[in-house]
C-alpha cells in the first residue's frame, strides 16, 4: 500500500474527533482492496481501483462523511445511508458500520465501479420557446436596435428577457419590464447584464 502524503496532512489537519474515522475508512479500504490508490479529488481524500472512484471521504468543522461514488446503488442495513454520503453526518467510530458491513460496501462499490456502467442522467425534453408578449413585440417593432439585440442575443440570452415579462403578475410591472427591457436590447445588454464581470 502506498500512502497518499496529501491524504496524511488531510488526516493531520482535520478535527481531532474525525481523524480515526478518516483512518478506519482508509484501514478497511486497504484490507479490502489491497490494489486500491489513494488520490485527492475535489480536495478530498478518495481511493480509485483501475483509476474508477470507490470511496471518497472528507472531515468537516462538525462531522465526517463517507460517500460511496455509486452509494445510490448499494445496499445497506445503516439507518442513514441516503443521507449525507452514506452514514449521514459522522461524528465518531461508533456511528460507522462495524467491520464486516464497511468491507462488503467496499467490495461492491469496487465491482460497481469496475463492472457497471455509472447511471445515466435522465435527459428532459427540452422548453418549448418563450411566447413573445404582444406589448413586447409591439415595442420591439418601434425600436428595431433593440429588436435586432434580441434577435442577435444566443436563445438562452432571448429566453431570459421574454420569461421574465411574462412572469410579470401586473399590467404595471409588465409594462415597466417591456420599457425596460427595450432600453437595456438598445443598448446591447442581456437581461442580466448589471451582474455580468466587466
């Protein structure tokens, strides 16, 4: 087994109440997967086999946690798995699974990882397009800088200036939003221009 120096001064950094957590994790993932390797992935201690996540781990102000990178596809008789990671907040040993049950959830997040692909995101239809407001084309129609802002704009850029008079629950603020959407295309600006980094 070689020792990750990162994941030492991990370990050695953390809270005194979770470091023998972190270690026990680190312990039982060794024993288990005497081939594992230990790396940092989003600036937590994670052990991969062939280079595939199994087990990531991370020790916070108040608690620890253990995440399963396929977790949602394990097993366990742990009253919190689900919850964060898959023991919820840990805060010590005794909150972790004994032994046996740790060892079979690194065996099987191991075969996971090795053997199947990770699940696939379930894909959305896309929006349908925005409706143009009447007012707001009748507007656009007197401003052509303006319209020709919109039309230049990406969809994403257009979705964003027409969702948003639509929202419009008032008369008063619709029109409001259309005399200010008409200034802001005149000038070249995207809705959101006011937080856009200059």
């Amino acid at each position: 087994m070689s020792r990750e120096p990162r994941i030492d001064a991990y370990i050695a950094k953390a809270q005194p109440f979770a470091r023998p957590i972190l270690e026990k994790a680190r312990e039982r993932v060794h024993a288990v997967l005497p081939d594992a390797e230990e790396t940092i992935k989003w600036s937590m201690p994670a052990y991969t086999v062939s280079g595939k996540i199994v087990l990531i781990t991370a020790a916070f102000k108040a608690h620890a946690a253990l995440n399963f990178w396929r977790g949602q596809e394990l097993e366990s008789s742990h009253s919190s798995v689900g919850a964060m990671g898959q023991f919820g907040k840990i805060r010590s040993l005794d909150e972790l699974p004994n032994d046996d049950e740790l060892d079979r959830l690194i065996r099987e997040a191991a075969e996971l990882a090795a053997s199947a692909p990770a699940p696939r995101k379930v894909k959305h239809a896309p929006k349908p397009p925005p409706q143009l407001n009447a007012d707001f084309a009748a507007a656009l129609d007197k401003a052509p800088l303006a319209k020709a802002s919109l039309e230049a704009f990406p969809p994403s850029a257009g979705r964003e200036y027409l969702e948003w008079i639509a929202e419009a629950k008032q008369d008063a603020t619709r029109q409001k939003r259309i005399a200010d959407a008409i200034e802001w295309l005149s000038e070249g600006k995207r809705r959101n221009w006011k937080y856009e980094s200059c």
